[in-house]
C-alpha cells in the first residue's frame, strides 16, 4: 500500500466536504463492525473512514434530522438532571431562630 497515495485520498475526500463536523453511518466490517450506527466526527476522521470503506456520510437532510435527535436526547437528560437536584440553603442558628419567631426561642 502506497501511503502517499492512501493519506492523499483522505485528504481528497475531506476537501469535498465544507462542514466542520459530519454525520456518518457505519458499515458492517468484517472484524465486528456494526451497519447503521449512526454518530458524528470531525471532518477528517469521516474521511478516512470513507476511504476505508468503514462508514459513509450522510446526506444533509439526514444529518439535520440527527442533530435534532441528539439535541432532544441531550435537553431531556438535562432536564432529568435538573429535576434530581435538590436546592440546599445554610442557615446559622441566629437566623435560625430569628426565622422561628419569639414564640418559638424557648426551646
């Protein structure tokens, strides 16, 4: 294998491709590799893996539509996240007993 060749490809391919990050789907490899997973990578790691033959790169409707789902996905772990907080506030024994009222100072 030529690496010149091989490292002048993935440069090739990502030269296509304006976008910072893109969505790719995974192929079925013959080491274990699973088709139709879906995930997005910088730029240059998508190429390779085109050139590779290990995933291809979504079309931008399809991307669009990911980043949707991850964006959904991500708001409503954070929203979960949000609600187990509990909101924790100190209080010195002055204010404390303040806050109880004169009533409630005997105790």
């Amino acid at each position: 294998m030529d690496l010149r060749a091989y490292f002048q490809k993935i440069r090739d391919t990502a030269a296509k491709y304006p976008d910072k990050d893109l969505v790719i789907v995974s192929r079925a490899t013959g080491d274990g590799g699973k088709s139709g997973v879906w995930t997005e990578v910088p730029k240059d790691v998508a190429a390779m893996m085109v050139v590779e033959g290990t995933a291809d790169v979504a079309t931008a409707d399809v991307a669009e539509e990911y980043r949707k789902t991850v964006a959904a996905a991500r708001r409503q772990a954070e929203e979960q996240l949000a609600a187990t907080r509990v909101p924790l506030s100190l209080v010195t024994t002055a204010e404390l007993l303040r806050l109880r009222g004169p009533q409630n100072q005997d105790s």
